[in-house]
C-alpha cells in the first residue's frame, strides 16, 4: 500500500549507521570531504561524491603478500603465484610475509609487516582474520589492503558485528580495503593488444563478471575489474566515481547484488553522467527471492526494487536483467559513435524476419521512421518493386555478384532521419551472408552511423561471424534479437540523457526555507498528526488546502459552514485517524444547517462508540470537479526520503499506479513523473473532459520534495490523498492529508 514506510530509516542527516553502531569510514570520508568543501544539502548531506584516489591500488609500485606460501598443494600458493605473475605485469616490487619463512619463490620474506624493506601501495591479506593485520598496516602507511577472507556479513548477525569492527579497525589505520570476501577478480590478466575505449567492470560476486571479462575474445578492450565483496569499506560508488574520471574507460559495467548506501551510489551515478560515461548495471532483488538470497550474500540492504530502478533511471544508470544483457549492452556504448539520428531501419534478406524483428523494435519503444519516397525510389532501382523498403527494407536476397548490395546498405545510412542500421542474419547461407557481411562491415568504416548485425546461427564458428564481423570494431555484432533491441534502446536513451542533463545537486537547496521555521512548530515528534494539523504543514509550504473551520461543537459547526459557503463536506479529526471514510466519519455534500448539525452529532456519536479521542471536527469547502491524485513521502532504507505521485482516491490501493523519485530532482523529472503513469490520460481530458492543471499538480511535487529534503527524518510520512488537480490554470487542491512525525 502506498503511503507505508520501507522498512527502518538509517539516519541519513549522519551518512548511514551499520550492525553494532559503527559507521563505515568510507561514508565518514565523504561527509568529512563535502563538509570541508561546504559542499552539504540543505539537511546536511554531501551534494558531490568524493573521486578515491585508486591508481596506486590498480598500479602499484610496491605490493605486500601477508601469508604468502609457495609450498604446492597449498591454496595460498596458487594465489600468491598469481599475485606475482600480476605484479610483474603491471611493474611492482612483491614482498612476501610471512613469520616462519626465509623466503617465497625465491624472493626474501619478512617476518611481519613491520619489518618490510620499505613503505608499499597495496597489502594483500591471505590470512584467516584481517582484523589484528589491519592496525600494522596502518602503522605502515599502507595505502590498500584487500581481504579475501569470508564469515563477516554474509553469515548473518554475527558476521555482521565481525565486520562492523573490521570496518572500524580500518578507518582507525587511515588505509582503504577492498573486502572482505573478495576474490583475485582485481588481478587477472587483461588484453594489452585491443584498443579504443574500454569497459570498467564491478561484480559484488565475482563469477558473475566473467561473461564480461570474456568480451576481449571478441576483441573489446576490458581495463579494470573491482571485485567489491562485502564492501566494509570501498564499495561500488567509489569505483564507478574513480572509472568514470578515466580517460580509457567507455562505460562501467557493474553486477549489484546490494547497495551499501543509496546517497552515495547516486552521487557516483552523477558524476558519472555529468562525465558522460555510461553505467549499466544488473542489480539484483527485483523479486522478493532474488533480494532474500543477494541480503544473504552480501549482508547488505537491498531497497525497494520500485525506488532502485526510479533513483536508477534518475541518474541515467541503464539497468538490464541478465549478464548477457549486461555484456552486450556495455560493449555497444562503450564503442559506439553517438548517434547522428535515433531513427531505427532494419535491413533484412527475408520479408519474415524483418517484420518480425520490427515488432520486437517497436514494441520495446524504438522508433523505425517511414523512408521518404524519394529514398524509396533509389532504393528500387537496386531492389525489386514487388519488394517492400519503406521500413523494414526487404531485399529478397541480398547481391551477390555485383556491387548493388553495398549501394543499398549506403543509401539506407545517407538518410538523415536514420541513425542506426540493424541487419538481422537469422542463419548462414554462403555466399550470400558472406558477403552481406562484408558490406556491412565495408560501410561502417565510412560512416559515424551505427550498424548492427545479429548472427543467429547458433553454431557461431562460420567465417563470416569469427572474423568478418567480430574482426570489425565499428559493427555491433550480437546473437539474439532481445539483446540488439535492448543495447540499441540504451545506446539511444543514454545519449539522449547525456545531452540534456543538469545535476540535481546542482539546483539542491542548501538553506532551510522560511516554510521551515514554519513547519517545524508543528510538528510533533514521535505523533501522527490530525488532518487539521497535517493541512497545515502543508500550507507551511505554500500548498493550497480548502477553507475550513476545525469546531468543537455543533453550533460552531453551523457557524463555520456559513463562513465557509455551502455545500460543505465535515470530518472527524483527531491524530490517530486515517481511514475516516471507512468508519463513516465523513459527510459530503451537506446543504443546509439542520444537515451540518446532524451531521456533528452522528460524527461525535460514530467516534465516542468507536473509542476514537477527537480534536474536533472539519467543516471544509466542498471541491467537486477535477482528477484525484496523491502525492506523498516515504522513507526507503537506502535512499532516504522519496516522493511519490500516483492516481489518488480508491485508485491508489486498487491500481498501484505510480511514480516514485529520490530527491533532489527538478521540474523535468517531476513532469516525467506523470508520463509514467498508466493513468495519464485522465490529466489530459477523457470522454469530452478538459484537461487539468498539470503545472500545478507539478508544483505540488516539487512542494512536497522540499518539504522531504528539509524536514528530512523528522518527517517519517506524508500522505496528501486526495489531492484534486482541477482545470487547467484553476490549480490543485489538498482535500485530505496524513502526516507521521518521527
């Protein structure tokens, strides 16, 4: 339902709180940062995120291996081979230690960190319990350490309280730590002999990035894996701010299992977007299963999945379901130009398969605009009239033995409303997909347009596919229908996205409004407010509310409904009453005094019988015509406040229709907001009904997100339903109201 708190609200005014009170010094860094900055929202937030300075985690010049063993059979002797077969890579000096060993692979070993031979850049721990390593460390001005260990978080409550004091120890050392319960996944071997730009790859669980990784056998250039873990300390937000400053890196991809801190994963999305550098990203728990078993894994929270994919979509972060979803739709915005149109042809050698295509495109939202006429003629002089080529185009076969193939492939990609040409090749069929395949690959070298091939013979070792199109780095070459569709939809979106952003922290308020004295001498902590006092928080902020009266007696009421003006509607007010209809304490319509009379008495009678301690009673103008709307806060365990606006009334429970957003946003977002819901068209007018005043249905969504940014934890809940949004430049009306203070 609507309206109820997500769970229990971290107190983000301080960052964030974890198991046992400690706080993660990763969230105290960046606190620490924006305050010195003077870079804090309006409740004391950050409005930057903090770039963590990683090159030397990444390239090293000196590395310390705790535990490190080079007897065989052992599991730390394979690690430690790796980690020097990595150093070497990458140009560092390897250090082993370890107390009862002389030396490891030859090289000299230290008896403890302490008596290294010099000061080195990152510690790998290969010990049982990182805890009592971690104060050495730091007396050693260690910049990094990674833990491989396992048995924190994930385990439950008592791992949970391990790792809350592992995170301690560290912020105590003043290192950074990748872990607990990582993996060698920062340390593989990466391609050295692919170029252009690059995919950053961050897994919570490790295995789940090989589908990735294994992209440099298709010739796409990988440069960075962060195998976050448990993330007592570095977490996914710090990488995608360090990746999206890199010069290299094309787009981020990124497996969540969880979010350590929903504020700072959005402010790392920012800065991303603000550089231009896409984010896709699986995030796991779109089910009730599917977040049970990533809490289990991780020991993290995951949100309500409707406000991760809003805050997600605010910021730009293109979410997708599957690792080959994610491996696809990474490797195409990582390499493609931007696009010089988002108009979307499909070219196909079958009738079938380009309509079937087509409605795969255009149902997933992607537009496959009409090709002029007179492109339609060019094309004929090439394809056969019978032939359709208004989009899809059909070519019966494409030529072989001529140059007439490449003639239509240029022609389609000169049309200026077209921006991607995709090419669906269902199966082999030499010579003619032989050579449809090098023409394609032929005209993308000479155009900035973005060709797509889909190869789906399930075989994939024909010539044409191995090194005719996986040869080319300028055709997007995928295996199925779904996954070319998604990738050209986000490649799309994103660059539309990137060209019109403006930060939302930018615009965030960073001084308490004068509504906020206002408000804040109503509100009650710990209390839920009557109606009365809920429509009068709202006024605070400049939301409009009724006329009416609050009476205590059945002459007032008669009073009042004169002031007020008939027809009158009366409630019951008191400060634990929600469901007033249900109880049949409200009263609409009334005309006349003998009627509001009565009708004070029944409402009196109703709550005395019922046990419900009233403030009064309402006495409100009654406001007929428009479209009920609700508009309220909730507080999300990850994210903190969230405004949401949805059909209003009985709708709101029996349709579930609604729109949610993280503040802070602006008035683009508020407007996208509406065009979500399925409801929609009722703000525009149905069955002869003129439209409503939708800038003012905006400006009570903006209203209320400043409420949420300033009242901030104070206020736990609101809930404006209904809000009547009336015609067009007649405004919007708060009829009914339910505040919760914390």
């Amino acid at each position: 339902m609507l309206g109820s708190t997500h769970g229990t609200l971290t107190t983000h005014f301080r960052a964030r709180v974890v198991a046992c009170g400690e706080e993660p010094h990763a969230a105290v860094h960046s606190m620490t940062a924006a305050a010195a900055e003077g870079d804090l929202d309006v409740s004391g937030r950050p409005l930057h995120a903090t770039v963590p300075d990683l090159d030397r985690f990444f390239r090293p010049e000196s590395v310390a291996v705790i535990g490190a063993s080079d007897t065989e059979g052992r599991p730390r002797t394979g690690i430690t081979r790796q980690l020097v077969a990595w150093a070497e890579r990458v140009g560092a000096r390897v250090h082993p230690v370890h107390p009862t060993r002389e030396s490891v692979f030859g090289r000299p070993c230290s008896p403890s960190v302490a008596d290294l031979p010099e000061q080195v850049d990152l510690a790998v721990l290969l010990v049982g319990d990182p805890l009592p390593v971690i104060e050495e460390l730091g007396q050693a001005k260690v910049k990094f350490a990674v833990a491989f260990a396992s048995g924190f978080a994930e385990t439950g409550e008592e791992g949970a309280a391990a790792q809350a004091r592992l995170a301690a120890a560290v912020e105590r050392s003043g290192l950074r730590l990748l872990g607990p319960n990582t993996n060698l996944n920062a340390f593989e071997a990466f391609r050295d002999d692919l170029d252009g730009p690059a995919i950053a790859l961050i897994t919570q669980s490790g295995h789940q990035g090989r589908p990735v990784y294994t992209l440099q056998e298709l010739g796409v250039r990988l440069s960075h894996w962060a195998p976050t873990g448990n993330e007592a300390d570095l977490e996914t937000a710090d990488f995608i701010s360090y990746f999206s400053q890199r010069p290299e890196v094309g787009a981020i991809a990124c497996y969540v299992e969880g979010l350590k801190d929903g504020r700072s994963f959005l402010l790392a999305a920012d800065r991303a977007a603000r550089a231009g550098v896409p984010v896709v990203a699986v995030k796991v728990g779109r089910t009730e299963t599917g977040a049970r078993t990533a809490a289990s894994h991780t020991g993290k929270l995951t949100g309500a999945d409707q406000v991760v994919d809003a805050a997600m979509r605010q910021f730009g972060v293109i979410r997708v379901d599957g690792l080959d979803e994610l491996q696809d739709t990474a490797a195409l915005l990582a390499r493609a130009r931007k696009p010089q149109a988002d108009g979307v042809v499909v070219y196909s050698i079958s009738g079938g398969t380009g309509a079937h295509f087509s409605d795969l495109a255009t149902g997933a939202g992607l537009k496959l605009p009409i090709l002029s006429e007179g492109k339609q003629r060019e094309l004929h002089e090439w394809i056969p009239g019978y032939l359709n080529v208004a989009n899809p185009v059909d070519n019966g076969g494409h030529p072989v033995g001529d140059w007439r193939g490449r003639k239509i492939i240029d022609a389609i990609l000169a049309d200026p409303d077209v921006g991607v040409l995709i090419c669906p090749i269902t199966g082999p069929f030499p010579p003619m997909s032989d050579r449809l395949a090098q023409d394609l690959v032929d005209a993308a070298e000479t155009t900035d347009k973005l060709v797509c091939v889909v190869w789906g013979s399930p075989v994939g070792t024909e010539d044409a596919y191995r090194t005719t199109l996986l040869g080319s780095s300028r055709v997007a070459t995928f295996r199925t229908f779904g996954n070319c569709i998604t990738a050209v939809k986000a490649y799309l979106d994103h660059h539309r996205f990137a060209t019109s952003y403006r930060s939302p922290f930018d615009e965030a308020p960073r001084t308490p409004s004068p509504s906020f004295r206002k408000a804040q001498a109503l509100m009650r902590p710990g209390h839920q407010l009557s109606e009365h006092a809920a429509k009068q928080l709202l006024r605070a902020y400049g939301i409009r509310v009724p006329r009416e009266q609050l009476v205590t007696s059945a002459a007032a009421a008669v009073r009042a409904a004169g002031l007020v003006g008939f027809p009158v509607v009366m409630k019951a007010s008191g400060a634990r009453l929600a469901h007033k209809t249900e109880l049949g304490l409200v009263k609409v319509g009334l005309t006349s005094a003998s009627q509001v009379r009565d009708a004070y008495r029944e409402l009196t009678d109703i709550a005395r019988y019922e046990g419900i301690e009233l403030d009064g009673v309402l006495v409100c103008q009654m406001i007929e015509r428009g479209v009920e709307m609700m508009v309220g806060v909730t507080h999300d365990a990850l994210f903190g406040p969230t405004v949401t606006v949805g059909l209003g009334g009985v709708l709101v429970e029996v349709l579930h229709d609604a729109a949610v957003r993280v503040p802070p946003f602006g008035e683009d977002q508020a407007r996208a907001m509406l065009g979500e819901l399925r409801g929609r068209a009722l703000l525009e007018g149905v069955r002869g009904g003129p439209p409503v005043d939708v800038d003012a249905l905006v400006e009570v969504v903006l209203r209320v997100q400043r409420m949420a940014l300033e009242l901030g934890d104070d206020l736990a809940e609101l809930d404006i339903n209904p809000l009547m949004v009336l015609g067009r430049g007649q405004g919007a009306v708060a009829l009914d109201a339910l505040a919760v203070c914390r």
